[in-house]
C-alpha cells in the first residue's frame, strides 16, 4: 500500500511539473542551501499570486523534463543546471520584479563551525560588553584589545573570516558571544530561462540606457574602422562630409591667403 501511495505521488509530481512548464513562460533556476522549512514557507507565501515555487529530487526533475521534451524540446537546455540543491519559480510577471522580490527574502544566520563563508566577515572595532577573563581568548585569535570601564574593547577593526574559507571553531565561537550573525541565506537565482533561451540573471538589470550606450560604442567602432580604411558605410559618412568641409575649409583659406595677403 505504502508503495502504491509512493508511485502516485511521483505520477503527480511528474504531472504537476510538466503542467508548470507548459503554462508559465518564464522559470527561475534557484540554489536553496540554508534555507529551512520555514523559510520557504515565508517566500512561497511572499511570492503568491506572482509565482510557483517547486523543488524536488534532482533524479526527479531529470526524469520529467526528458518525458516531456518530445512536446517541449526546449527544455533540455536546463538540464545541465539540475545539480546541487536546486528549485524552480514559474512566473508570468516581470522577471525583475519576481528575481528581486525572491531574493529580498533572507534571514541571518550565525557562522557556523565548519561552514563556508560566503562573504568577508569583519569584527568591528569598540566596546564588546565582555569582561576581562575573556582577553586571552581574544588573544589567541591575534585581536588586539584594552579594558576599559571593566569591558574589553576592539582597538581595530579584524578581518575574522574571509569568503570562500570554513569558519574555524574558535571564530564561531567569537562571534557567537558577539552575538554577531555575518551571514544571510535565502533563495538564490541561478540561472533564467524564457522563451526556450536560458540565461545569467545578471542579464536583468541591463537598462535601456546600458544597450543604447553599446549600439553607439559599436557605431563609433565601425565608423573609425570605415574611415582608416576609406570604406564607406552609413556609420562613416557622416563623419567623412565633416572631414570633407574642414578640407575644402582649409583650401579655400589657404587660396584666400594667397592671393590677397
């Protein structure tokens, strides 16, 4: 019986998945590592109305996409991005709207022991609250200090952690009794697809004024190529009457000089 729920629970998935694709256009590829049950719970909710959040097993989100590819061939293309802990957000609203409102949603966390840091993580100088019996703590993470009014003080800001390295043990504890949480975690958009195409996310926030600053760079750049080599094209003649009438210009000076000065 357990096993006859199970089979109808992947025949659902399957079919709910495939239902998604073939109704929303636009689908966020995002990393959910770090993110709790009740996290999600808060972005499902924060995004209701605008978009669908699904997860599931990587084995499982493989195996539908290829059943469905004879009627969306597309698809295939997200395959190579279905690895790590990932989901998908289905919308039909703007895409930069939905990437900013799914990534607005973090919660900070401690740095745990062992955890890899994904940011630079710095103690800043000033008072810790802390009493004197901790100072050879503080001491042996090479953070110079003084006691002042019974408390120990920071005397300069500390690059604790740098990003990409594990927190080690005794900087967890640290920043524990700090009370300092450096890290934040939430959904994380990784890749876009829309339209069959797939994409960086970083490819929403070009601007009308970032393409038309491209199309005029590439005019120029056709223009200076057109005239050095005496090629003429719609970039270039523009550029070659103004040479022309500051040629003639010159001509009909330097005659001007000759004949009454």
């Amino acid at each position: 019986m357990v096993k006859e729920d199970r089979s109808a629970w992947k025949a659902n998935y399957f079919l709910k998945i495939t239902q998604l694709f073939d109704e929303y256009p636009k689908v966020f590829i995002v990393g959910a590592d770090n993110v709790g049950s009740k996290q999600m719970q808060q972005i499902r909710s924060s995004l209701r109305g605008t978009a669908v959040v699904l997860m599931g097993k990587n084995t499982m989100i493989r195996k539908a996409i290829r059943g469905h590819q004879e009627k969306n061939p597309m698809l295939e293309k997200l395959l190579p991005y279905i690895k790590g802990n990932i989901g998908f957000v289905f919308t039909k609203e703007d895409l930069k709207v939905v990437r900013d409102n799914i990534t607005a949603n973090q919660v900070a966390a401690p740095a745990k022991a062992g955890a890899l840091a994904p940011i630079d993580v710095f103690v800043p100088a000033g008072n810790t609250g802390l009493g004197p019996e901790k100072t050879s703590f503080f001491q042996a993470l090479s953070i110079t200090t003084k006691i002042s009014r019974g408390t120990i003080e920071i005397l300069n800001q500390v690059h604790l952690i740098k990003a990409n390295e594990r927190v080690g043990a005794s900087e967890s504890t640290l920043l524990g009794m700090l009370k300092i949480f450096p890290f934040s975690y939430g959904l994380k958009v990784m890749q876009v697809y829309e339209a069959g195409a797939t994409y960086d996310p970083s490819v929403l926030d070009i601007t009308d004024d970032d393409l038309l600053k491209k199309f005029m760079q590439g005019v120029t750049n056709i223009a200076a190529v057109s005239l050095q080599i005496g090629y003429p094209t719609a970039a270039s003649v523009p550029h070659s009457i103004v040479n022309g009438f500051k040629v003639s210009s010159l001509v009909l000076v330097s005659r001007y000089l000759l004949l009454y000065c």
